[in-house]
C-alpha cells in the first residue's frame, strides 16, 4: 500500500520536497505522525498549535481533492493510491487565537490594531538582497506578522559576512543565502509564508518577481540594482523603501510612485564604487529596522512615510538628519508622473 503526500508552498520547504510517499498507514493523523518523523520538529511546527498535536485551524488537508473537514477529519481512513494534498497557513481573513496572542503587543499599539495586524496578515513584501540590509528588515518584518514574504538573492553566505548578515551562522558558510535565511525566518514564526529564491536579480526579470508585491524593500549593495529596483518600483506603482549603508553611515528614504521623488531624483548619479566597502555590522541593523518600521507603516496606514526627505544615520556622532528631496521634473524614471 502507498499514498502520495503533496506539499505545497511552505511545507516544500519545511521538507526540501514536492512529494513524498508513505507506506502503510491507518489514518490522517498516524500519516502525520510519519511525516513528522521523517521531516522533524520544523514540520510539526507548521502543522500543529504550538505545544500540542492539535491542527493548526489555517492548515487545509485534502485526501483526493476533498477537505478532511468534510470527512472525518483526522480521523479520514487512508487506503492504497490515495493522494494527500497539504497547504500552508496561508493569509485568511481573520486572526487565529495564537497570532492574536503572538502580536499581542503591537495589536494593542494605538492606531494598529486586529485591523493592522489583519492588513500585515494579507501583505506580501519582497526583500532583495539577505545580507546586512535584508538579515534585519526580513527579521523584523517576519516577526511583525507580514503575511507573505518573498526573499532573493544569489549569493552563497561567506565568513566576511557574519559581522553584519545576522540571518547567517557560523554553520552556514558556504550555504545559500535564501536557504540560510528561510530557515530562521521560518522559526521565528511559522505562521507567515516565506518564498525564497537563489536568483539575480536582472532587467528581464525584476517586474515579474516583484510582481503583487504591496512594498519592496531595498537590501542591495549596489547602485545600478538600485536603481534597477527603483525603475521597476515606479512602473509598476509599488511603494518602495530605499536603504543603504557604507561604515558607521546609513541612508534611506521611501519612494512612492506618483507621491514624491523617487531614488533617481535623490541621487541622479551612481556614487563611485568601491570593489571592498567599509561597514560595521550595527548601522544596516539601523537602517534594515527603519526600513522594516517604513513597510510595516505602509501597509497598516500608520504614521507619516519617509516620503521626500532622505534621512541619514552617522553612528560615528550618533545623529540623524534628513534633508528634503524634490521630484525632478524631467527625471527619466518619474518625471512623467509628476501630478
Ligand atoms: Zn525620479
């Protein structure tokens, strides 16, 4: 006797697989068992309330294309050839008992609120980049509750990372970045959805990975994929928040397409590159927690985005300045959208 377990979205990368096949067992629950054993704690933790061995209410089993809510749950015999299919929590319309109490204290933040909290449920943010801007704006983001969160990058983690790319451990050198960081993502709250991908970043791809996305999120190290993230940003109407560090020095502004300027305006010019550029770990912990705090106000209505003033952090005189950025008229990448 053999049945096929499917695995979508989240459970492919809880087990590092699309299916799976079990012999011999009673019944939805004894399968369950078997999966667990096989894939570990990490598994348990997507199916079950934390702490117990009780469904997750958001977690949809199907045994042939029928709910085992419509069956007799965990209870639903399984014979020969039958076809389990597992999907994740996925963003639903209302909070489960164990988010109401995980988010607890920034639900009760004035002007937050279930309806906030309900809005970063169903957002989907995209992070380019997990290094030093990434690590602490994904971190932040994925604890905060955002619903969906699709990560990218190409790179595989090295040791000169670790002084600042918080999502990397010592273990995982030589791993890639999108691996290493859906891990701990994951096990900082597996109640959101998190999409990585080892990919570059490039012109014929950019619109259809940011593609649905409520913000994007600004964690590369370079200029030209800035402004390739920028451009894409302002074509395709999606709120982008710009970030980027160099030493004890940090920078970032938030560009709303058709709202304000956009990084173009700001700095027209690519700064000179530098092939290896000085930086302490703790400033893009600044700056990727100020991007994350920008997101999060985005998508909850909270507060006054950092729209036409680009702020900057120098840790070396702990000040933070901003000065006022204006939407250039004749700027290739926004000026046809000055209102
Ligand atoms: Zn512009």
């Amino acid at each position: 006797m053999a049945i096929t377990v499917k695995f979508f979205a989240n459970f492919r990368e809880v087990t590092g697989k699309g299916q799976e096949r079990v012999e011999e067992t009673k019944n939805v629950a004894s399968l369950l068992d078997e999966l667990v054993s096989r894939f570990g704690e990490r598994l348990a933790e997507q199916l079950y309330s934390p702490g117990t061995r009780k469904l997750r209410g958001e977690v949809n089993i199907f045994v042939n294309g029928k709910g085992i809510g419509l069956l007799q749950k965990l209870n639903t015999p399984l014979k020969d050839g039958d076809v389990v299919a597992i999907f994740p929590p996925v963003a639903g319309g209302k909070l489960t008992p164990d988010e109401l109490k995980r988010y607890s204290r920034q639900i009760i933040i004035p002007g937050l609120g279930k309806r906030g909290q309900l809005k970063l449920k169903r957002a989907h943010v995209f992070v380019a980049g997990l290094g030093g801007l990434g690590s602490p704006s994904s971190i932040y983001l994925v604890v905060a509750g955002v619903g969906h969160l699709k990560i990218i990058d190409e790179q595989q983690v090295d040791l000169t990372n670790l002084n600042r790319q918080v999502l990397h451990w010592e273990n995982d050198v030589g791993r890639s970045k999108a691996e290493s960081a859906v891990k701990k993502l994951l096990g900082m709250n597996p109640n959101v959805k998190v999409d990585s991908k080892l990919k570059r970043i490039t012109p014929e791809n950019i619109n259809k990975l940011i593609k649905g996305a409520d913000v994007v999120v600004d964690g590369m190290d370079n200029y030209p994929m800035r402004y390739l993230l920028n451009e894409a940003c302002v074509h395709n109407h999606i709120p982008f928040v710009h970030g980027a560090v160099e030493g004890f020095v940090g920078q970032m502004m938030t560009i709303l397409p058709g709202e304000g300027p956009c990084l173009k305006c700001a700095i027209p010019q690519e700064p000179p590159k530098k092939p290896v550029f000085p930086v302490l770990g703790a400033t893009p912990g600044v700056v990727g927690c100020l991007q994350a705090t920008e997101a999060i106000k985005l998508i909850t209505g909270v507060g006054e985005p950092l729209v036409g003033r680009m702020l900057i952090f120098d840790g070396r005189n702990m000040t933070f300045n901003e000065f006022r950025v204006e939407q250039n008229p004749s700027c290739p990448v926004c000026g046809k959208l000055i209102r």
